[in-house]
C-alpha cells in the first residue's frame, strides 16, 4: 500500500518539479541587490572616509539613557557592506532556485544599506547621526502620504479610482486653517478638515457613478479646479486679513505616560499630536475591517466582481458612493497635516504632489493597509534622510536626497517592486 502511494505521488511530483523548472528565473531583485551591495562595497567600505561618525540614540527626558553609538566609517561601511554581499549572493542563489525570498530580506536589505550610507555621510568631519530625531521626522513627514495611501485604498477597493486625492488633501489642508483660525481652535480645523475631503468626493462620485465620465480625467480636473479656487481664495481672501482667516493654530502633542519616556520609540509613536494617533486608529481598523468584516467583503466585492456582488443584494453604486466619501475625510485627514497639524498657514499648493506619492505608496503596499502604511514610511524617511544629511553637512548634494521620494515613487508606479494586480472593476463603471 505504500509502495503504491509512493508511486502514485511521483508523477504529481513530476510534474510540479517540471513546473517549477519551466518558471523564469526573476533576476530583477538579485541583479538590485548586486548593485547596491558593490556601491556599499567600492564607495562605503574600500574607499570610505576618513573619521568616526556617532549614531545619538538618546534624547532628553528619556526613561534611561543609552549612550551614543561611536563607530569608524570606514570599518563599518566595510562589515557592513560584505554582509550586503553575501546577501546578495544568497538572493541570487534563490533565485537559480526559485525559491521565493521571506518577506523580511528587503527589509533588512535596505535597513543595512541606511546605516552603511550613514556611517559613511557622517564621516570626515565626525558628523552625529541624530537617529531618534530622523525617525520622528520620517514618521512626521508621512502622515499625509499615509492619509492619502489609505484613501486611495479604499476607493479603488471600492472600484473607484481617485487620482483627486493630491485635490483632497489641499482641501483639507485649506479648510482646516481657515476654520481653525476663525475659531482659534485647532481642534475646529481638524473636525472641518475631513468635509473638504468629502466634498472633493462628491464631485468625484457624482460624474464617475452618474455619468461615467473617466475617472482618471475627473481625478485630473479636480485636483487643478482645487488648486485653482484655493489658490484664488488664498491670494483675495487670506492675505488680506491673515489674522483672521490665516492665522497658525497647532494641535498640542499630547504625549502618552510611561510610553512616551521609552528611548526612540517613545519620542517617535508615543509623543504625538491626536491627528497621529488617528492615524493608528485609522490603519489599524481598515487593516482588520478591509479582510474581515462584512463591509469589507461587500467593498471588495464590488470592487472586484460588481455583478456578482449585484446578484446577491449588495447596492452597488451606492456601496461605491459610500466608501468614497469615507476616502474623501481621510483624505482630509491627511491635509490638516500640513497646516495645523505642523502649526503652520495655509500658503499655495502647500501638498506639493504628495497625492501622487501616497498613489504608489498604495500600489507599492499592493491595495493593502500594512503595505501602504510600509511604503508611505519608506517615502517619509527618504525625506527626513534628506533633511538630516543637510543639517550635518554631508557630502552628498541635498538635491540628488530631495529626488530620492520622487525616484521611488516613479520606480513603484512603473512595477519595479514586483508584479501588482489593481482590483479587477476599478475604474470601470457599473451598469446595472
């Protein structure tokens, strides 16, 4: 009997080995990771430079103090990038395999290379790498791609593309000053900032569902019809009597006991303004509530089958209606960010394109929560790396670093990162 087992499971096993040969080998990731890893190799470790670089970790009214990190730039660039060798030596290995790579090796990939290029930007002139503070301002500088990622998730799983999201976070971004400066009440411009977005959906919804018009081209116009009116409104209105409708108005960091005073982590995810801590919330409950909960299944349902969905009660365009509004106020969210979140006025095309950026965040997270809040970060970080690496003096032009968020974000919406597969029915409009 097992004899005969065995050889019944052999021609299965076969054919799965013939499969599995017949596969092209994906030699797009190992050939990246050769090339960065020899550039970690030639420039941070064999030529390197000269000193010591200083990695502070600590900040002041932390829980306990941990001492700075003291390490040669040279001697670090080099041990570091010979790991980076064998790992791309090993993901070439896989891929002659091929056998997939865990999801943690680009991760940890990329997290070597970082502190490689670090060790080497701080060099020469023994530059300090204040780590705990390029962390806040990565997480800072991605809480409205964040927003924006989230938004757009949830409309295109809903089968609505929503190019207007750089529209709804300018939006936000506008009302929120302007209400919170009247009221001289941050807390007001926060409330107001999610119906701007909402109201930039109306418009979205109202030709996309109604009449069919091209989604794409309706996200296009509306994201300069509000560039346009704030613009006007902000040059008529605003400059006239800033003190009245443009005033600073900032949400206070209110700072979490115990978890706020925890090195690095405290200071990063614990010493916040409401607005981040919405924007845990927010993630958290579409990471949960997008795969499991009956709105979920309905909005993906719709997104990817609407007729399917039709034939067993679910309301279609009115589903699809519904959750874009909902991506509208997160949107929203998101502007506020950049006025009283920031404790900054309102000033022109203050979004500054990073509606574009929280679309390939969304498309390099693959429409997933947990995978959009991990490329929005990526986008954030580059940013602060930008700023950090300015204020120590590197070598390395600040303008080439400002490209870096761009770079990624072209690199992601061309499929760099890997096959994706947008909802089957976005964009497409339902007829019933």
């Amino acid at each position: 009997m097992s004899a005969q087992n065995t050889n019944a499971a052999t021609p299965a096993a076969k054919s799965s080995a013939q499969s599995k040969a017949l596969t092209p080998i994906a030699w797009k990731f190992p050939i990246t990771y050769s090339i960065l890893a020899l550039v970690s190799l030639i420039f941070f470790g064999l030529i390197g430079r000269d000193g010591e670089t200083t990695f502070r970790i600590a900040t002041g009214g932390d829980l306990f103090a941990i001492p700075d990190v003291v390490v040669s730039s040279t001697v670090a660039g080099l041990v570091l990038s010979l790991i980076l060798v064998v790992m791309a030596a090993a993901s070439i290995y896989f891929a002659l395999k091929r056998i997939t790579l865990a999801g943690w090796f680009p991760m940890v990939f990329g997290i070597l290379f970082v502190v490689s290029f670090l060790a080497w930007a701080g060099g020469g002139s023994g530059g300090v790498i204040p780590l705990t503070t390029l962390l806040a301002g990565a997480l800072a500088l991605s809480v409205p791609l964040i927003f924006g990622a989230m938004c757009g998730l949830v409309g295109e799983r809903s089968g609505i593309i929503n190019i207007a999201i750089e529209g709804q976070l300018l939006a936000g971004a506008f009302l929120a000053a302007v209400v919170a400066s009247v009221a001289k009440n941050p807390y007001a411009g926060l409330l107001a900032a999610p119906v701007a977005g909402a109201l930039v959906a109306v418009v979205l919804t109202f030709f996309a569902v109604k009449y069919w018009v091209n989604q794409i081209i309706i996200g296009v116009v509306l994201n300069v019809l509000v560039v346009g009116v704030t613009s006007f409104l902000y040059s008529t209105v605003l400059t006239e009597n800033p003190e009245l409708w443009n005033a600073r108005q900032r949400l206070p960091n209110l700072p979490i006991p115990l978890l706020s005073d925890i090195p690095i982590l405290g200071r990063v995810l614990f010493d916040q303004n409401i607005l981040v801590y919405i924007m845990y919330v927010v993630v958290i409950v579409l990471q949960v509530f997008v795969f499991r909960s009956k709105w979920g299944l309905q909005m993906r349902a719709v997104g990817e089958h609407p007729k399917a969905a039709d034939t067993v009660g679910i309301k279609v365009n009115f589903t699809r209606v519904r959750n874009t509004l909902l991506a509208g106020a997160i949107a929203g969210l998101g502007g506020a960010f950049f006025t009283v979140g920031s404790g900054l006025a309102f000033g022109k095309e203050m979004s500054a394109g990073q509606g574009y950026i929280a679309l390939a965040a969304m498309i390099l997270g693959k429409w997933n929560p947990k995978g959009a809040l991990l490329a929005a970060l990526l986008f954030g970080f580059s940013k602060s790396l930008g700023n950090t690496l300015q204020s120590i003096g590197t070598p390395v032009a600040n303008e080439l670093l400002l490209m870096l968020p761009y770079i990624v974000t072209v690199l992601a919406v061309a499929g760099f990162v890997g096959r994706v597969r947008p909802p089957a029915a976005a964009g497409v409009p339902y007829v019933k």
